[in-house]
C-alpha cells in the first residue's frame, strides 16, 4: 500500500461512522414536508417507520440509503487493504462494518441518540462481507415476515442466523465474531418490540380489514 491508501485505510473506520450517522429516514420525511419522523408512528428512523408515516417510495428509499452506508465502507475496505486469510486484514473490514453500524445506532449528528435499530445497516455490510449469508439470512427475513407479517421478528430471526450462515460462508472466526456482536447489539435494541411480540400488541407491518 503507498502513503495515501494508508491515510484512507486509517480515517476509513472514522468515516463509516461518519456514514452510519446518516439519517436517511429523517432526512427524507423532512424532505418531503412531513417533519421531524422520530415525532411519528414509533419515533424510529428506519424503513419501517417510513413506511407507516410517510409511503412506501419514501421506505424503499430509506432502506437502500441504511444498506449502502453499511455497504460502501466495508467494500472500500476490502479494496483498500491486502485481500488474503488474514486474521489482521478479517479484523480491520470487521471494525469497519462495525463502525458503520455503530454510526447508525448512535448517529453523531442527532447527538447519539434517537438512532435506527441497524438491520439494514447491518445488511449491508453483510452484504460486502458474504453475500452467501445474506441470502440466507434475507430468505429467513422474507419467510418470517409473510408467516408473521411483523418486521420485528422478521429482524429478530434473520440476525439470529447470521452468525451461523456467515461462518458457512466464509470460514472465518473473525467474520463469524463480527455477525455475533451484530446480531446481539440488533436484539439489545428491539427489547420493545420482543416485549410486545410476546404480549401480542406489536403492530403488522400490513393491515388488514379485519384488523381494524
């Protein structure tokens, strides 16, 4: 690697965060005229609650802006640096993909807090790292949400698989590490809505007639 491609390998994990702290959610309701998003529906500024309070377009918007900002910097990573075995090169993707994630959950410039809960964001660096395991991962999502049409547990079941899928993809203790840290930090942030799935009061990402 020659000085500059040190330098961008250096600041990169700093701006994935940078780029995980984009709140394309927020950003596009306001956009749109329809306020702050984190005042509507759940209060969260994911697709989801895109969806709900803005449209659908809105929504598809937002989470091809969550999976990118996961995407492009673990992807630039791996340009970046040697590709190989590595345990070291593994390491610093992972530590890139989790600084994304980590800029989606705790976004700089809403002051860390009010941030998404990081599936699409994780997805996307899933995605860069194994798209074998995403495509696991994404079929058990899309099964889930037709049998139970709740994007929680949809969430919630296809990041449980993900560090199983991602070491049948790749091998790796280190990759499989980085699906392990992702899925529990994607859980420790859906404790709400685990609390209302086993009540029976979280809301379906459908409504039917017969819902009311």
């Amino acid at each position: 690697m020659n000085r500059e491609q040190w330098v961008a390998a250096l600041l990169l994990p700093v701006i994935a965060y940078l780029m995980g702290s984009i709140a394309f959610g927020l950003l596009i309701a306001r956009g749109l005229g329809r306020g702050d998003i984190r005042e509507s529906g759940s209060g969260n500024i994911g697709a989801t609650n895109v969806r709900r309070t803005v449209g659908t377009l809105p929504a598809v918007a937002t989470l091809t802006g969550d999976i990118a900002k996961g995407f492009l910097p673990v992807w630039w990573a791996g340009m970046l640096i040697p590709q190989g075995p590595s345990p070291w090169t593994q390491a610093y993707v992972a530590l890139v993909g989790l600084c994304a994630f980590a800029g989606h959950l705790y976004p700089v410039f809403l002051k860390f807090r009010t941030g998404g809960k990081g599936v699409a964001t994780a997805a996307g660096g899933l995605l860069a790292i194994a798209p074998g395991a995403l495509g696991v991962s994404g079929l058990v999502f899309i099964m889930t949400v037709c049998s139970l049409n709740r994007v929680s547990a949809a969430s919630l079941a296809a990041t449980g698989t993900m560090p199983l899928a991602v070491w049948y993809a790749t091998g790796s203790g280190t990759f499989t590490l980085w699906a392990g840290v992702t899925a529990i930090w994607i859980w420790s942030r859906h404790r709400a809505n685990i609390q209302r799935l086993l009540a029976g009061t979280e809301p379906p990402l459908w409504q039917n007639d017969s819902d009311g």
